[in-house]
C-alpha cells in the first residue's frame, strides 16, 4: 500500500564500509556504533595535527558511521585548511563513538575512529597512495586512537586482500559465515594482544566486541546480497541463526541492528517493496523479541518513513507506531527526524549541475533527458553485485525519457575498461579525472561508491543519494513520465 522510498535497513555499506578504496574492501567491517543508551546530544571534539609529505593546502574529514537507531548516515565533509608547516585545527562534532575518515588530495586517505570528549593531536603521513595508515596521535588518548591502525596493519597481514577475494569467490554461504567467524576470532585475539601493553577504555573495548560479535552475519548479509542469494531461506536462516534477544545491542550496536532489520523484512514479506508501514509496525510488535530491540526495530521502521509527502499516510503509520513504543526518546527521534524532513521539503533550493563547471559538460548533452547517474568501480565489490539489477532496470525503462550515466570513481582506465565489458554495462562512461572527482564530491557529498544520483531534465538535483537500481524502477518511473 505504501512505498518505502528508501530500504530501513540500508545495507550496501554493512561490509564495505569505505567501499570506494579497494584495499579496504574487507577491512573496514567495523561499522560504527552508538554507545550511549539514549541518543546523544551534539558534542563536539577537537581535533589538532600535521600532515607530512603532502603539497596540499586542504584537507576534508567526513563520518562514515550511521545512526545505532535510524541506520542514516552522514554526508556532510568537513574541510581543515593546512598552514605552511602543514598544521591543521578543526572542531568536529562527535556525538558517538564513530568512524572517520581523512581525504588529502584524491588519492589519499585513512580511517580512523573518534570518541567523544576525547579531543586529540595527530600526525598524518601522506606519502603513500592509497589507504595510507599511517595516521597516529599522540597524548592521553593515544592509545583509543592507534587501535584501529594496529587492527588494520594486523587483518592486512593475515587476511591480504590480493587472496580474500578468491578465496571467498566459491564459498557456499555456510562456509562463508564461518570464515567470518574466523576472522571475527582473530580481531578479538588481536585486541587481546594489544591491551597487553595498551589500555583501552571500557567503553570502547565493548564497542569493539560488539562489532566483532556482529559483523560475520552483516557481511554474509552483503555477501549473499552479491550472489543474488539474499532472499534464499536457506540463507536466511543460517544468517540469522545467532540472533536473539540483546536489549544492549539495540540500543549500542548498529550491526545488530541491520541483522535484525534484515530478520524483520525477510519475516514480514519476504524482502518485498512495497512495504505497507501500518501492517508491518503491527507485525514487528507482535514478534518475541523484548520491547526494548522491538522498541528500536520499530522507530527504524518509522523514520523510514519521515520522507512520506503525504501527511495523512504518514500519520496512519505513525499513530500505529505511537501505540506500540513507550520511550520518550525514540518517539522524540522519529519526531525530529519527521520535522528534519518537512523542512528540507519545503525549504529546499534547488541546486543545478551548472555548479559543476567540468561535470556540466559532460551532463549538457544529456539536456532534457532524466539522468540516472551511477558511480562505481571496476575495485568495488557492491558496485559490481548491483550491475545485473542495473541491467533489469535499463530493460525496464527501455524507450522511455532517460538516460543512464556510469561514471568510474577512482578508477584505472585498462580495468575500467574491461570491467565494463565483463558485466557487459550499456550506457553512457566516462572515467573522472581527479578534478571532476573532487567535483562530484563536493556537489553530490560523495563519501563512498556505489552512489547513485538523480538529476531532472532541466538539471535540477532531484536526489543526491537515490536508490540503488534494485529499487529505484517506481521513482524513476514516475519522474520520466513528468
């Protein structure tokens, strides 16, 4: 009865939480997780340093975590400017325990993971291309900070993304999991290891096994998503054979909760859109879960629904939702989210592809087409498991008013290539250039691939972050009969 524009539980980033670098394509599982048991006021942290080997004269920190509750993510980037000596100062707001990420230049970056109050100085080796980690603080919060560098350094030698790849392509989803397993088993020894001549704060050590708890099952759950196996029962079942009541982790761990999210959508109709909001709020509260997970599946579900045009839609939802969760403070995020969404509906400016000098180029010749754009890369494993939806969306929309962009996003041009001929990808390429990465970057708030984006036939910005192609045929089905 009523579409869900966007999936609750958006999973193309659970496995690959920096999928546009390659080398992290494995190693960055750890998605960041709220750990305060109600939803934080905006803190903000103070964040000093240097950058070596580097000619630039900014760089940009942007989040990479999501909401524990709501699963939405931030777009936002956060420029520092670097003074002659290459020494920056910038306040950042922290709220949670949570994962960020520093771009210097288009072809360096690393990952690194802040914690409220903890304001700290860090140093910044930008000699390698790539994911650099080489990133390293000093001062009484040192030791929180350098874990995630160890973590990486340690998974790189023991799990080397040149093999990972083959050595996962001809698992079954069975020994998949126990794979993950395995290596969920090898950071907690690794943690172990580390607390042996570094102490970590309690908070952030439970934060850490949290993840590791959770994270084999969420990246099943991309894995299978890339088989086109995600609604197979066998599957599901397997995948979901660990879950269980964890009131702590509802409300402290955002893998969780896309597992339960995952659990709750293949229950109530087997992974199907639409999705009818009022039956399956009925549906999730009647579940066996505690009221506390319910409590939180539920305001997921709910703010799913904050960008509902419709008022009286979105109300016969909420009404639903408002008999069945009593904590204050989730019914006070879904109204926050509610009204957030109403003011960017009707304060809204339109923003026009002429602010792209470079791109503009490219996108006129599309003038009076609606643009379905998609950036990817031939490096980027979701990117690649969306293509054969991609191709059933083209066929969809065949003769229709549209017109489909790839556009390779931190790509190499002989695997580009041949990536586009392997998955035999019809439309209209381009590769960037470093400029018109940084570009698309700052106009569409890119902070990682795949990322799909919709501009109207008069160039207008209708959706900087639209659906993937598995779920975007009604939108773009409507707007290409406008």
């Amino acid at each position: 009865m009523l579409s869900l524009v966007k999936s609750f539980y958006h999973l193309s980033g659970i496995t690959y939480l920096v999928a546009n670098y390659n080398a992290m394509k494995k190693y960055l599982t750890i998605i960041c997780l709220f750990f305060f048991i109600k939803p934080a006021f905006s803190q903000d942290l103070r964040l000093t340093g240097t950058v070596i080997n580097s000619k630039e004269s900014t760089i940009t920190f942007m989040r990479h975590d999501a909401s524990i509750i709501t699963g939405i993510r931030s777009d936002k980037r956060y420029k520092a400017k670097l003074n002659g000596q290459g020494k920056f100062d910038i306040v950042l707001p922290v709220e949670t325990i949570s994962k960020w990420l520093v771009e210097i230049g288009s072809d360096r970056y690393d990952v690194f993971v802040l914690i409220p109050n903890e304001n700290v100085n860090i140093l910044i080796d930008a000699k390698e291309d790539g994911l650099m980690m080489g990133t390293t603080a000093t001062g009484p919060h040192a030791a929180n900070f350098n874990y995630f560098g160890y973590y990486l350094k340690k998974n790189r030698e023991k799990y080397p993304s040149e093999t990972y790849a083959a050595r996962t392509a001809k698992l079954d989803v069975l020994e998949y999991i126990k794979l993950q397993e395995e290596v969920s088993r090898y950071d907690l020894k690794m943690l172990g290891e580390y607390m042996k001549s570094f102490k970590l704060t309690n908070d952030y050590y439970h934060w850490l096994k949290a993840t590791y708890k959770y994270s084999p099952y969420n990246n099943a759950i991309e894995w299978v998503r890339g088989k086109r196996q995600i609604t197979d029962p066998t599957a599901f079942k397997l995948i979901t054979a660990q879950l269980g009541n964890d009131d702590y982790a509802a409300k402290n761990c955002i893998e969780y909760n896309y597992l339960l999210a995952y659990y709750m959508h293949y229950e109530f109709n087997g992974l199907s859109y639409p999705i009818d909001g009022i039956k399956f709020i009925a549906f999730v509260n009647e579940t066996d879960f505690n009221e506390v997970t319910r409590s939180v599946a539920l305001t997921r579900i709910m703010v799913s629904f904050a960008t509902l045009r419709n008022d009286s839609s979105y109300n016969a939802i909420f009404n639903q939702f408002n008999a069945c969760v009593k904590d204050k403070e989730l019914l006070k995020l879904v109204i926050d989210s509610r009204n957030a969404q109403l003011g960017q509906m009707s304060n809204r400016i339109k923003e026009n592809i002429s602010q792209a000098s470079s791109l503009n180029q490219i996108l006129n010749k599309y003038k009076g087409k609606l643009i379905y754009l998609d950036f990817w890369g031939s490096w980027c494993a979701p990117c690649r498991a969306e293509m054969p939806n991609a191709a059933r969306l083209r066929e969809k929309l065949k003769g229709r008013d549209i017109v489909f962009v790839y556009f390779g996003y931190k790509d190499v041009q002989d695997k580009w290539l041949a990536a586009q001929q392997e998955l035999k990808i019809e439309g209209e390429h381009y590769l960037l250039t470093p400029d018109q990465i940084s570009e698309a970057n700052d106009l569409f708030e890119i902070r990682g691939v795949p990322r799909y984006v919709i501009i109207g036939k008069d160039g207008t910005l209708i959706n900087k972050n639209a659906n993937r192609p598995g779920e975007v045929y009604e939108e773009l089905d409507k707007l290409a009969a406008k």
